[in-house]
C-alpha cells in the first residue's frame, strides 16, 4: 500500500474488499480513504464524483451516517479497476 495511507485509511480500505460486503463501514472514512487516494468532487444533484488514476465513479450521498452496501461494491469495482485490490494499492 502507498506509504501515504495512514493506518485508518488501510483499515477502511480493507473493509471495502471484505467478503461478505461489510454493513458498518462509516461515509465519511469512506470519504476520507477517498480523498487520499483520489480527488471527490460533491456535485449539486447529491452525488460525488470521485477519480481515482483514470477511473471516474459517481456515487449518491448516503442517508445515514454507514455507507450502503451498493455504493461499497461501486467503490470497490472504482478501486479495483484503478488497480487497488484487498492486498493493497497499486506500486
């Protein structure tokens, strides 16, 4: 993983990848891991727009303060295909 993850952020990064798909992962750690790694953008229509490498995501605010479960597997899918996986960031 990039040095510059702090050890929050490779825990959250961790619950991202976990099987089954983590119900109790906080919006803002999510948020947080995010801007670590990429830039979030919070548009007007309640979405965020975050880029991570190439991979561009559009994502809807959540409700509460845990991330939904569908938004984790869109992130993940963002993550993976900007080459993250459960081991870790890209080199």
């Amino acid at each position: 993983m990039p040095e510059h993850l702090s050890s929050h952020h490779r825990a959250v990064l961790r619950k991202i990848f976990q099987h089954p798909v983590s119900h109790n992962i906080e919006w803002h750690d999510v948020l947080s891991l995010l801007e670590a790694v990429g830039t979030v953008e919070r548009r007007h229509d309640g979405k965020v727009e975050v880029t991570v490498g190439s991979e561009t995501g559009f994502f809807d605010l959540p409700e509460h303060k845990d991330t939904e479960i569908e938004a984790v597997v869109g992130i993940r899918r963002l993550l993976e295909a900007a080459g993250f996986s459960e081991a870790g960031a890209p080199d």
